[in-house]
C-alpha cells in the first residue's frame, strides 16, 4: 500500500534518528555507511510514482547533512 507524503516523512525521519544515533554509538568509524541502498529502500516502495522527486530530493537532503553517501537509485 502507498503511503502519504506524511507517513513518508515520518518514516524518513525515523531513518534520520537512527543514522545519527549509528554515528553516535560509533564516532571513530567514519566509513560506517559505505552505501545507503538499503536503508532507503522501505520508504522508495511505499511511495507513488508522482511522489519520486519530492521524495527523493528529502533523501539527498539527509545524506548530505549526515555526510553519507547517496542510494545508487537517485
């Protein structure tokens, strides 16, 4: 079932936490994410196609303020 851009969000947020809480729980790991794939992947297939953009323009905006690396997909 698709979810609304709401729910998206939530669950993107949700991801957020638990990078920053990773990056915590590991500070002297900076390769900890060497590809991020997977971590998006629940959230791309929940979303509508018309959706894809604004979806993927929140993904870049999380892996750049946690400085790591882009889904192959975007």
């Amino acid at each position: 079932m698709l979810k609304s851009r709401q729910e998206l969000r939530s669950m993107l947020s949700r991801i957020e936490a638990g990078i920053v809480q990773l990056h915590s729980s590991n500070p002297s790991e900076p390769d900890f994410f060497r590809w991020t794939d997977g971590v998006f992947h629940g959230v791309r297939t929940q979303c509508a196609h018309e959706d894809d953009d604004w979806l993927f323009n929140l993904i870049d905006q999380i892996c750049t303020r946690q400085s790591v690396p882009y889904p192959a997909v975007l």
